[in-house]
C-alpha cells in the first residue's frame, strides 16, 4: 500500500473538541492541519487555545462540494482529508471522489447514514428484533401503529445530534408526532422503528482492514422521554466478563454486515436482558467531549489515530495496550430557555471539587440559543475523571449542577 506523501491535512469541519490534540499529533509528524468551515465560533473553546504554525483554518462554504474542492486544491500537497461529523459525511465523499484521495468506504457510508436501510440491513442479518420503514405520504397514525406497534419512534433517517426524533406512546402522541415531524426541516427521509426499552450506551471501535478492535464502552444520562436530550456520558463502562465478551462478538457481526472496513465507529445501542440492539451507527468518532475521555482514560492520543488512517498506515491503536487507569466524564450545560446566551455562572465552585473538573465553552457569549431540546442548545461541556467511570460521572454531575447558565435579561444570583 502506497503511503500519501502531502504534508498537509484537511479536516472537513471537525467535532466541537480535540482539535488540539489533532494538531498536538501532526505536529509530531511535521504536518499541517487545514481546518476548513463555515462556523468558526463552533471551535470557540479549541481556537482559544490553540497558537500553533501546524493549523491553518480557512473560511470556507463546507456545504459546497465545489467551493471545497477549489479550496483543497488551492493548499495542495495534501496527504488526505478528515472527516468527523455527520453532518459532512456526504460532503466528504464527493470531495474525495472528485480529489482521488483515500477514505472510508462510500457503500457504507451511505448505508449507515439512511436509518431505515440500516435497520432493515441489522434485521434481515438477524441483528435486530425488528425492521423499520420509510413514512409514506399517505400513512396514517392507524397504519403506521398497525405496522410497527406502539410505542415507536419516528425519526429524521439522516439526521444527527438527537434532532427532529420523536416518541409515541399512544395514538393520539402519533399523530401529533406525524404532524410535527411532516412540518419539520431533515436532512432525509422520515424514519419509523421500534421503541427498545433499557439503557441506552454506546460501542467505541477502530476498524483497520475489515478487522475492528473495541476501544471501551461509554455509558449515556439522557432525559426523560419524549425528548431523548443528551445530559452526560462516562467512559469507560466497567461490563461484566462475559457481556462485555458478547458485546465484542456482536459489533464485529453489526460492522461486517453494513461493509464497516476501517475508521472510528460510536455506535449507540440498547442494553437489554436478553442482548442488544442498535439504535444507530456512526461512521466517525463521538462527539462531544467522548475522544478527550477515552484520550485520558486509556492514556493515549487518540486524534493520532486519524493520522494513521490519512497516512494509510495501520493504525498503532490497534495493538496498543487499552489498560484503562481511571474513568472520565462529561456532561452538557443546557440554556434554560431560548434566547442569548451570557454566560456560566458558579465556575469559582469547580476549584477544588473531586475529579478536577474543567469547562469547555460550546457557544461564546452573545450567540443566540434557537432550541433547548437537543445538543444545540448546549452552551458548555464539564469535563471530570475518577477513579472509575462512575465515580468520573458523579463528579461530573456534581460539578455541572453547581454552575449556572444566564440569559440575556437574567438577574445575577
């Protein structure tokens, strides 16, 4: 296999957090990262820290594939090109495509990116109890509840950040849920599945040459139904032997059915008592604060990783030692209500508390917050370790509530 010999990287947008560490790795390597996007406050806590000849960020419409294509072959001398996010998966493809350069597999890609042929794909491999359907025009909440079963749930089938997902218990929730959902801006078709019942946790992996190795398990505090907001996630779950065994034999069954050949996968899943079950698959790294959790957790750099797959070299974290020597944790700060956000109120309280926490801004003051119901409403990120995933989590929780989100119009306590 020929190595890239650019020394330049681009990294088509990127998560909000680990640019830093990305950058940190290139570093190492003599390369330079492009970070190439369309919202630069999105890196607000990342851009204030960094100060480096080894980052180059460049304004660009990273929705246009043309526009990035242009701007990718302005820099040139490009090894490969990253990407992180769902959002731009797509995006991505065509870029490489039009460029020749090297990636994950479009096939899959695609694949897992449609969330109603991806359930059918688990179901008709025997790796889901049930299969899903695209919503047609003319289904009814009779038909769809006749089909599926209630509850359900009705989803965006490209969508990403727990946006435009709905729950329904009853008829009368699913027809308001059809309506709602029919009004509603997505990225792709209207997806309808089961609801699975139990917790909800996610599967790290890095596959490398159709073979996957299991980074850990991270555990998910989400709100309560009908909204599903992520509230805090830790890393990484200490499973029992023998359910953390069969959960490595699943995701390799899960990955080799949808064509998973290489790249970061955070794969979301319902743990029940008689095994698991998907709730989706993500061709990427999780986001949030997950790639700093794992990074502490295990004691590695784990953004190195994406050089590596550039580079078209086997991945060192795939026979590193994965010893974890505590747990981490993060957890989100949500504004209270629409509106502009001012600032966090209580940081004084973090000095000092267990877990050594620290906070990440997510939005500068003064950028308005649009929803309160899924991560785009969150202004800022706590970061914390412990001991162990749950004592890193309940430092986390603990540090989170003593701080305060203020609006413009709010009165300081």
């Amino acid at each position: 296999m020929n190595t890239p010999s650019g020394r330049n990287v681009i990294a088509l947008e990127w998560l909000q957090f680990g640019l830093g560490r990305l950058v940190a790795a290139a570093a190492e390597e003599g390369l330079t990262v492009h970070l190439l996007t369309c919202d630069r406050p999105e890196y607000t806590h990342e851009l204030s820290t960094l100060d480096s000849p080894h980052l180059v960020v460049h304004d660009v419409n990273t929705h246009d594939v043309a526009e990035v294509v242009a701007t990718v072959r302005s820099i040139g001398d490009v090894a490969g090109l990253i990407s992180t996010t769902d959002t731009w998966s797509l995006v991505s493809l065509a870029v490489r495509e039009e460029l020749g350069l090297a990636g994950q597999d479009p096939a899959c890609v695609r694949l897992v990116r449609d969330k109603t042929r991806l359930r059918r794909r688990l179901y008709e491999h025997g790796l889901s109890r049930a299969d899903g359907f695209a919503l047609a025009a003319g289904d009814d909440a009779a038909t769809v509840a006749a089909r599926v079963g209630l509850p359900l749930i009705v989803k965006d089938g490209a969508g990403t950040g727990s946006k435009h997902v709905w729950m329904a218990r009853t008829p009368d929730e699913l027809t308001a849920v059809l309506h709602e959902a029919r009004r509603s801006t997505l990225r792709g078709r209207l997806a309808v599945e089961p609801y699975f019942p139990g917790p909800l946790y996610s599967i790290e992996t890095l596959t490398w040459e159709g073979r996957t190795r299991v980074l850990g398990v991270s555990s998910r505090v989400l709100s309560a139904p009908p909204v599903f907001r992520e509230e805090a996630l830790a890393f990484p779950v200490a499973l029992p032997p023998a359910v953390a065994e069969a959960a490595g034999q699943w995701i390799e069954q899960v990955l080799k059915a949808v064509g998973y050949t290489e790249g970061f996968a955070h794969t979301e899943f319902i743990l029940a008592d008689d095994g698991f079950e998907v709730v989706e698959i993500n061709p990427r790294l999780g986001g949030g604060l997950i790639g700093e959790e794992i990074s502490q957790a295990l004691g590695v750099n784990l953004y190195a990783t994406f050089l590596d797959l550039v580079l078209r070299r086997r991945p060192a974290l795939m026979d590193a030692p994965l010893i974890p020597r505590h747990g981490a944790a993060h957890a989100r700060l949500y504004a209270p209500r629409t509106g502009v956000f001012r600032d966090c109120e209580g940081q004084e309280s973090l000095a000092g508390h267990p877990g050594a926490p620290v906070l990440h801004a997510a939005m500068p003051a003064g950028a308005t917050v649009r929803t309160v119901t899924h991560q785009d409403g969150c202004v800022a990120v706590v970061f914390a370790t412990g001991a162990t995933s749950e004592l890193a989590l309940q430092n986390v929780l603990s540090a989170a509530g003593g701080l305060r989100v203020r609006m413009e119009g709010d009165r300081r306590a």
